[in-house]
C-alpha cells in the first residue's frame, strides 16, 4: 500500500494486492489516519467486486462522523449497488474534487 499526503487528503494506492489484503493493511493504520480526509484510489486495479468495496463501509461511515471526507476511486462498477454511505468515483480528480466540496460545506456548517 502506497500513501501520499497532499493538501487536502491522504491517498492510498493499491501496490498490486488484492483489495482484501489492501483493506487488512488499511484497518491497521486506520486510526493513525481518522483526522484526515482519505482517499482510497483503486483506479490501476483490475476487477474490484461491490463486495470489496463493502469492506470499507464502516471506516466510511467512521469517517463521516469524524466529520471528513472519505472517497473511493474505483473503476466498472455500477454505482448504483454501492450504499449512500460510500463515495465511489472514477477518477482521482473526481476525488479530489470531492474532498474539497466536502470541505467547503463543513466550513459553511452544512
């Protein structure tokens, strides 16, 4: 696992492991990261399953009520099987725009 601390997020990077191995690894240093905004950029791996994605659902759902941003970018997948409470893209520019949307409606109080 691959990780790069820009301005606004933390991204993750799939360093060619299966996304259950990616997610045992993340789970671990998960608390080390829980005041940051993450994104988790799945974009270079090939055939990621709804229920890989699933796996992060309660991190997400931790996340937002931390209050910050946590997106997943992530290729062929139909979206519309993914809970509300996951954000999935499919690009990392998408990602990041997320992030900074996101930011500007906690700074609003939205």
């Amino acid at each position: 696992m691959n990780q790069e601390e820009t301005e606004i997020a933390i991204i993750f990077k799939n360093d060619k492991k299966s996304i259950v191995d990616f997610f045992l690894d993340f789970s671990k240093k998960y608390h080390n990261f829980n005041d940051k905004n993450i994104i988790l950029d799945f974009s270079k791996t090939k055939e990621v399953l709804i229920e890989n994605i699933l796996l992060f659902l309660q991190h997400s759902k931790q996340h937002k009520n931390n209050g910050m941003s946590f997106v997943i970018v992530v290729n062929g997948i139909d979206i519309d099987n993914v809970p509300d409470e996951i954000i999935t893209v499919p690009t990392l520019i998408e990602a990041k725009d997320i992030v900074e949307m996101e930011n500007i409606e906690r700074d609003l109080g939205f």
